[in-house]
C-alpha cells in the first residue's frame, strides 16, 4: 500500500473498519524505524486518519473507556521515544496489561543483536540473555480525564530461548504489585521505585527522569479491540501517537 495521504474526501468515504485496516497496514513493519522519521510519517501521512477516526471514537468520554481498557494490548506501532530508551526491543514480545485494580504494566522483552555497541548488551549476548523491563502505572479517570502517575520500574534476565509470552509477562506483573506495589494502590502518597541493574549511567538517568514525570494519557480512539493513543510524558514534551490491539 502507499504511503500517500488520503485527502478528508477519501477518508469521509471509508469505514472505520476500513481506516482501522489502513493504519495497520501503513505502519506494517515500520515501528523500528528511528523516532525522527515516525514523527515526519506521522505528520505526513497517519495524522488525517488519527483525525477522521477520533472524530468517530465511538466512547469518546474517558468514564465509558475503563471496562474497555481492561486486558492485554499490543503497542503495534508508537512515537513514543521512551520505549525504546533501550535498544533491541522486541516489538513481537511487548505488551500493555491493565488490570481492574488501578495498575497497568507495560512490558518489554530487549535482546542483543548483532549491530549493538553497548558493552552490557555484547555481555549479554554472550550468553544468551535478554532483559525483560516492566513499568508499573496507577490510572485513574477524575472529571472526565485520564490521570497516570508512575509507580515503579523493575527489570529482570532471562533466556532469551524462552519467549516472555503473555500469561508469562502478567504474571511477572501480579506478583511484582503482590510483593512490591500493592500500597500504591491505596496510598496517595507513595514513592515511585527504580530499581535498575546492567545499564550504562546514561540510560539509567533517563529512566529515572522519566519515571519523576506525571505522564498525559487520553484516548483519540477505543474500541473493543482497537485503541489510538495520545500522551506526552509531561506537559511541555512533544505530543506522542501509539497504535495498540488487543491480544487478550
């Protein structure tokens, strides 16, 4: 398919299926590409779609999202630059898991490959293992918008020989909040935890840094198995765009 924008005529006369199916197509494969050129791809050619369907969200108060939003998602396609802080991410082994208590996770398998520089990532390769990093988040809706705060990062290695499937990943997820987050639920007042091991000083900063910000999350479009996402991890960042599926 081409890359080409489809004029407001065009996109008016499709439907929402039918944008849904274009928007997955056009960004077939194209997730790993650099930020710079998914922001220009999206501002070039996705944004009109982004736009016709947010016009047609068919939930669009953020109070009809939450049983929704419940389960396994798939980031399929994101401008997000945090995601990939890390290199070798693997898109196939990446998910977001809502639970109904308040939490969201979102996990993320990254093994070594072959054009890696980082020397803890040539260290890992080594021997075969891939670091699996989940992020903890409380959500909320109050006065018809999403509220995010950050609860904790925690990271684990692992075999790269056995895949981090979905009932692997939320599992990973429910014990960590059992054991570590549970009082992040109720508490208003609780401190965000960075645990991080095997990173270089520079990664790890921005982890942290990031982890010290109060995100911006709502919903341009939700449906039962298709979302389209709009956040800023604080308020004078650069808008970021995520595509998402439901997995489960």
């Amino acid at each position: 398919m081409s890359d080409t924008a489809l004029s407001s005529q065009q996109l008016s006369q499709k439907s929402t299926e039918e944008l849904k199916q274009e928007l997955l197509q056009l960004t077939q494969d194209k997730d790993s590409q650099p930020l710079k050129q998914k922001v220009e791809f999206y501002q070039e050619c996705l944004e009109p779609i982004f736009n016709e369907l947010s016009q047609r969200n068919p939930y669009p108060q953020a109070e009809e999202q939450i049983p929704l939003i419940l389960g396994v998602w798939k980031p399929v396609w994101s401008t997000i630059p945090f995601q990939d802080t890390l290199p070798g991410r693997l898109s196939e082994q990446s998910y977001q898991i809502f639970h109904d208590d308040g939490l969201y996770a979102n996990i993320a398998r990254y093994a070594p490959g072959n054009k890696l520089k980082l020397g803890w990532l040539q260290k890992l390769a080594s021997v075969f293992l891939a670091l699996d990093l989940i992020i903890v988040q409380k959500y909320q809706v109050e006065k018809g918008e999403w509220l995010i705060k950050n609860i904790g990062i925690k990271q684990a290695l692992r075999w790269q020989k056995f895949p981090l499937t979905i009932n692997k990943a939320d599992s990973w997820f429910t014990k960590i909040v059992q054991s570590r987050f549970q009082d992040a639920v109720k508490n208003e007042n609780f401190s965000t935890q960075v645990e991080l091991k095997n990173l270089d000083r520079s990664t790890a900063k921005k982890y942290k840094t990031a982890m010290g910000a109060t995100p911006e999350f709502e919903h341009l479009y939700i449906d039962n198995d298709f979302r389209l996402v709009k956040s800023r991890r604080e308020a004078k960042q650069r808008a970021s765009y995520t595509i998402a599926v439901r997995l489960q």
